[in-house]
C-alpha cells in the first residue's frame, strides 16, 4: 500500500510539471512552428466563437450517429446469434432473421479546423509487425528443421501436382482455377504472397494459389498433418536411391511439424500464436514444397466442401460460393451460400461482417447485398481466369 501511495504521489507530481511545461511552451509562441504560431496570433475572438460553435454542432451530429450506428450493429449481432441458435436446432432461416437495411452513413458537419491550434504531445509509435516473407520462411526451415523445401523446377511442375491432387481430394477444375484467378490475380505462382503478387510489399503472410495465411498452414497440420504422413510414406516406399533419402528427410521434418501443429488445442487462436513465431515461418514453408504445398493448398479448399457437405449442402459449391467460404470463414460463408436467390438480392453484406470489418471494406460496401458481392466475385474469376497462369492450371487438370 506504501508503495502504491508513492506511485500515485510521483504520478500526480509528473502529470502537474508535464501540464506546466506544456501551458509554457504555449505561451512561448516563438518555440512553436512557424505555422502553429501564425495561426494563433491571427484567431480573432469571433473566430474562436465560431469555432466552438461548429465544433459543438459537429460532436453532437457525431454521437447522433454513433448511436444510431451502434443500435444497428448490435442489432446484427443479435440477428447473427439468433441465425446461429436456429442452425442448432436444425431451424429454417428466414428473411427477417437478417438486418434488411444498410448500415447508417455518417452525412452531418466535417469536424471544423482550429484556427488556434493546441499544442499536442506526439502520439506514441506504433511498432510494425514484421510480415515474414519467402526468405524469412526458408531461414526459418533451415534453422529449425534443417530443410529446404524442394521448389518445383518450373511453375508447370507445381501446376500439375497441384491439379493431380485437387483432383483426387475432389475439386473441381473450375473451383480450382477460378478461385486461383480471384486470389492471385490469374498469373501467380506457387510463392506468391499478398501485397508482393502486384505491389512492392508484402500486407500479409498468405502464399499460394490460395493464399494461405501462416495460421492457415499450422492449422492445415494440426487437422490433415496424420494424413499427409501417410501419403507421403507411401510415396517414400515407391522411390529408391537419393530420392528416396529426400523423401524421408522431408517425411521425417513433415512429422515434426505436425507434433508442433498439435501440441496445442485445435482452436484458431493457438495456432495463430504458433504461426506468429519464426517456428510456425519455418512450418509456412511446407507451402513452398512441391509435395506437400498441393496437399495444403488443396484441404484449404476441400475443409469448405467438407464443411457445406456435412451440414446438408449436396449441390457442387460454385467457385463464387466457395471463395467466399475461404475468405470469410466458413460457418459465415455457408450462412451465404445456403440462401435462396430471391434474399440473396435483399439482404446486405453488412450482416456477416463485424463493424470495423466492414467499414474497412470498399468492395463489401460498395456490393452491399449478397446478391451483388458474388456477382462482381464472379466478375473478376471471369476476367482474371483469360490470363496466362489461370490457362495454365486449367490446362494441368
């Protein structure tokens, strides 16, 4: 108790010296910047008044929308939640189980400029999260697992082993290529990370025909890790010579990578942590590999056939239908998928996003129903599916 006294004395005692200074240098409008100063000295008092009228018109325009907005995504969780219970008890969702109206758009007063600006302490720097990229993922593998991830000798090999798997696991041709087309622009290869496949850096760690983020991959492990030991033991048992030692080089690091994928609760969160250390880069490398980089490819797909199958959906998921299950999940995206037409065209994209989500989201905005967001997702497959990488893949199936 002592102690903390102590601690709320200093405090108090800082925060008046850091008051003090900060009203001085106020006052001392030869220590501010040429700008600051100038526009102090100009604001007339009726430019002040004027000011604190519109800043007030402004902040009460604000919490009138703020409230508004906030009992309408409220209300969209309430309509998730109740969406949910329903899908539990094997109920049939209706029309009025979604929010019909689009979120509230902010139209009052921009907030006024001061004319006497007030001195500000500088925000504290935000430290920026390293995004590994294809040269942080194989040091990693070789610092962790001693590997290297056998690269395919051209973009084809990769194409093919790709497409022989995807067949076999049960993706279709068009599911495959079109979602490549969304994803990658039609032309990426088997490295391809978001923000480096047409820009200069990387905005995330996912990589791949289907970009896979590092959580995905531990994940992938964690659930078909057992399955894809299996495959490639069998595939061990068919080599000789130097391929054969590869092979159960890269079987014995594959088994390695599936205990660390496991050791932790199947649960996105657990995985995500692993997939944020240099050990989970290491494990993101598999999805560089020519051998396993199909396999992880193709599940990330196949976990949403799955997924839409065992809940009763029989028909063949569209390539629109199954992108959306890959990009926001799959209990989501079946929430999509499964409505019929006719309130596809009615119910917004708002109801399966969180606010900041959304709002973050040009294309969910400006598609703002179900109807129109599959539309123009089905629009770019179309376009991008005519460049030289997606004819490719079609062609390897």
């Amino acid at each position: 108790m002592h102690h903390q006294t102590i601690r709320v004395a200093s405090l108090a005692v800082a925060l008046a010296l850091t008051l003090f200074a900060v009203r001085a240098s106020a006052l001392d409008t030869k220590s501010l910047p040429p700008s600051v100063a100038g526009a102090m000295a100009q604001a007339s008092p009726e430019a002040i008044v004027e000011y604190r009228r519109k800043l007030k018109e402004y902040l009460e325009a604000r919490d009138a929308f703020e409230e508004e907005a906030g009992a309408y995504w409220n209300n969209i969780a309430e309509k998730r939640r109740g969406r949910n219970a329903k899908r539990r008890a094997h109920v049939e969702i209706a029309l009025d189980d979604y929010v019909l109206t689009q979120p509230p758009v902010y139209t009052g007063p921009k907030r006024p400029v001061n004319p006497a600006p007030e001195i500000e302490p500088e925000p504290p720097q935000r430290e920026q999260k390293h995004i590994p990229v294809v040269v942080d993922l194989l040091k990693a593998a070789a610092d962790y697992y001693q590997w290297t991830p056998q690269r395919p000798a051209t973009e084809i090999e990769f194409m093919r082993a790709y497409a022989r798997f995807a067949s076999e696991a049960g993706l279709t041709r068009e599911q495959a290529v079109r979602v490549y087309s969304f994803e990658t622009g039609g032309d990426g290869r088997h490295d391809s990370q978001s923000g480096l496949i047409h820009g200069s850096h990387a905005v995330s760690t996912a990589t791949g025909y289907n970009q896979l983020l590092t959580t995905n991959t531990v994940e992938l492990l964690a659930e078909q890790g057992p399955d894809f030991v299996r495959i490639l033991a069998q595939r061990a048992a068919g080599l000789s010579g130097p391929a054969r030692q590869t092979m159960e080089h890269k079987l014995g690091v594959l088994k390695k990578m599936v205990a660390l994928a496991r050791s932790v609760p199947d649960d996105w969160s657990q995985h995500e942590k692993i997939g944020d250390s240099p050990q989970g880069w290491a494990l993101h490398a598999m999805v560089l590999d020519v051998d396993v980089g199909p396999m992880l490819q193709t599940h990330k797909l196949m976990t949403s056939v799955v997924f839409a199958r065992e809940r009763g959906f029989t028909r063949p998921l569209t390539a629109a239908e199954l992108e959306m299950m890959n990009l926001t999940g799959d209990g989501t995206g079946l929430d999509m998928v499964t409505m019929p037409q006719a309130m596809r065209v009615q119910v917004p994209t708002s109801n399966f996003f969180q606010r900041g989500g959304y709002e973050r989201n040009p294309v969910a905005i400006r598609h703002n129903t179900v109807a129109k967001l599959l539309a123009v997702t089905d629009a770019r497959m179309d376009a991008n599916s005519k460049e030289t990488g997606a004819k490719q893949l079609a062609a390897a199936f």
